[in-house]
C-alpha cells in the first residue's frame, strides 16, 4: 500500500473515521475528537461517510478495534464503495498492516493525515523541507507493510529471507540517507534564518500562537495591513510569517507561526524546530482562541502543554478570546435542575470562571472578523510591548 496523497489531482475520495473511547473519555469527547479529525479529511480533499465508535479500555494491540467491531467496518466498505479508513490516533506498523489486510482498503492513522495535509499546504523551500523530513521519519518503521504484496513469493525453506526482505533492506538505507541529506539541508536553512532573525534588529518580537483555524492570519492581517494567507482550513498557515508592526508611534516585530493540535505527530515537532524558533525567540507571546468552539478550553490546555514542550521559559503572555461574533449558548430553563453544561455559559459568564484570573489587562474578547474590540486589543499589546522596551532600552523611555 502507498504511503502517498490522501487526493490526488483534487478528485475527493470517500472514507470512514474510526475511533476508540478509553477510560475516561465521555461520548461527547469523542463526538468533538471526531468532529476535529472530519474536518482535517474535509482539509485533505476526503468526504467521510461514517464513524465508528468503540468503547475499549484501550486499542486492541494487533488491530485496533475489537474482531466484531472490525468485521462491521468491514461489511460497510464492502457495501458502500468506501475508498480508505482513517483512525483517530498513531497506528503501530503491525496494526496498519493487520488492519489492511482485513479491510482490503488503504488505510491512514491521524498522523499521517496531518503528514498529508502539511505536504499538500507547504509552499518554501524551508517547509517542503520540514514536511519531506517528517515524512520519512513516519515512513521508516512502516517500510514492512509497503512490501507485503512480496510475501507470496517468498516462503519455503531457503526463502525466508528472499527479494521482500532485501528490498526493504535497500529502501530503509535510502531513506536513512535521504533523512541525513534533508536533516544537512534544514541546518543550512536554520543558519540562514538565524542570520535574518539576526538582522531584525533589536525591535521587540510578538509572536502569534494558537490552537489551527483560531483566526490568527486574521488577525496578523489587521494589525499589520498585510495580506497574509487566510482561510477555514487547518493549518493554512505552515511558513513562519513576520511583519513590522506600528501601534502609536511604537513599532514592534509580529509572526504568524503554525497552529498547534491535538496529538500533533512528534515527527513534525522535530522538524519544525526552526519555525518554532519564532516562538522560544519571541518576547511576548499571544495566545489566541476560538471561544466560539465548543471545545476551547481543551484547546487552551493543548497549546500551553506544547509551548512548554518546545519553550521552557516563561514569558509573558496575553490571551486573545477570538470570534466572539459567532459565540452562542442554550440558556436553561429556571426549573431545569441539571448541571450546567459548556454550552449553557453566557459569555459574562465565561468571563467569570477562569478567564477573571487573565482580566488584569492580559485577556482581550475580540472579533477580528468584524473588528470588535480591536482598539482594546492594540492598547494592550501596546503597554505589553513598552514595557518590555523600556526594560530594555530604560534610557529610550522619553520617546515612548
């Protein structure tokens, strides 16, 4: 099976999503999970037809799903022309090749579908670059179920080490060497924009971070007048961009880096270390969300667990509440006694739970859409910057 393209020459394909819910996982969980990754087979040019579902303590070691549930996928693709299956977490190279067997139709982990989709959104050298090295990394404890299609002639005494075995040998030196050449290439491109980030100046460094698809080319675009590429699509954004931006008569350096998700594949952590450089170098940190998404909060939790991840320090940080514009909620009946539920928050009542700790002027509600709140916003990242400034430069205060 090919490890290639989810679409090819932008024809869609059908496909199902499959997920199991652990311990600890409420159904609702799973809905939003699943909900996340049909958006990135909408991303990727894939129509989903169903999803599956299987409660399990955890995955099933050799095929993921449990036999009964397995046989049921099964019996859906058969009848209804489905072209792949993709499941909601890193399959092992043994379950990929077990499942496909079964299913007799390609088959896609969660990392591999956010692989495809950064492959298909790259665009610089430095990008591509990132992507190819990722790529490969993914690909070589898999080479074995790409030679399957070999095991008919092997077999019999003598051949149990026969032209499977030696090609896959051949293949994994390749792609250890392609991965040395890329890894060589990437250090040469980090060099080059250590250099440019060298040349900036000593202009103070915003950097603009967030869960995918929470609005922040937009919002790069309203302070800086630019044109950077925006759409309803995750990861539109994958090059680090960075513009000169001016509030008042205090100018500054703003970057757009690449949005954060859920179970982001490690593979693309590595080699992405270069655009995150945006982000350790930065002296403020803006951290935006889609209140508007049902699952925010989450999302909150991821980015603060990656950031540590790749920064340890702390710095200083104001979060942005994006798309208040499209935020709505169920209120309950006075005599509905249940407990309240995300959706039953008004947005002042949201601005009460967590969020008071943010309000000491580091938590903005904005819509960049309709530029609501936008002057509140710029006030803020304007005494964030001066003060960083001014601690800086104590003797340029009397400019600012």
């Amino acid at each position: 099976m090919s490890q290639g393209h989810v679409v090819v020459d932008d024809i869609e394909e059908s496909c199902i999503l499959i997920c199991v819910i652990p311990q600890g996982t409420s159904e609702t969980q799973a809905e939003e999970y699943m909900d996340e990754l049909e958006f990135l087979a909408v991303t990727a040019g894939a129509i989903s037809k169903k999803k599956f579902f299987q409660k399990l303590p955890k995955p099933d070691s050799k095929t993921y799903l449990g036999s009964g549930k397995l046989e049921e996928v099964r019996m859906y693709i058969n009848a209804n022309d489905i072209k792949f299956a993709i499941f909601d977490d890193e399959l092992s190279p043994s379950q990929l090749r077990n499942i496909e067997r079964i299913l007799e139709v390609r088959v896609m982990d969660r990392n591999n579908l956010i692989l495809d989709i950064f492959a298909s959104r790259a665009r610089t050298s430095s990008a591509k670059t990132q992507v190819e090295l990722a790529r490969l990394k993914y690909m070589l404890p898999r080479l074995t179920r790409m030679w399957t299609h070999l095991d008919r002639e092997k077999g019999g005494i003598g051949m149990r080490s026969g032209a499977g075995e030696t090609q896959i040998e051949v293949d994994r030196r390749l792609i250890q060497d392609k991965i040395a050449a890329l890894q060589k290439k990437l250090t040469a491109i980090d060099k080059q924009k250590a250099v440019q980030r060298g040349n900036r100046g000593q202009l103070v460094r915003v950097a603009l971070v967030g869960y995918t698809n929470v609005g922040k080319s937009t919002i790069m675009n309203m302070l800086s007048k630019s044109n950077v590429f925006a759409e309803n699509k995750l990861f539109a954004t994958l090059d680090t961009t960075v513009r000169k931006v001016v509030i008042e008569n205090l100018p500054f350096l703003l970057a757009d880096t690449v949005g954060f998700i859920r179970k982001l594949p490690h593979q693309l952590v590595d080699s992405f270390k270069s655009t995150l450089d945006e982000v350790r170098e930065s002296d403020l940190l803006v951290h935006v969300l889609d209140i508007a998404h049902p699952n925010f909060e989450d999302h909150y939790k991821v980015v603060c667990d990656t950031l540590a991840e790749i920064d340890k320090t702390d710095k200083p940080t104001i979060v942005i509440f994006n798309k208040v514009d499209a935020y709505s909620y169920i209120e309950k009946e006075e005599d509905d006694l249940t407990p309240l539920e995300p959706f039953n928050y008004s947005l002042d009542d949201l601005k009460k739970t967590w969020m008071a700790k943010l309000n000491d002027t580091k938590c903005v509600f904005i819509s960049a859409i309709d530029k609501g709140n936008i002057e509140e916003l710029k006030a803020v990242l304007y005494k964030e910057v001066k003060l960083i400034f001014q601690e800086r430069y104590p003797y340029h205060n009397f400019l600012y």
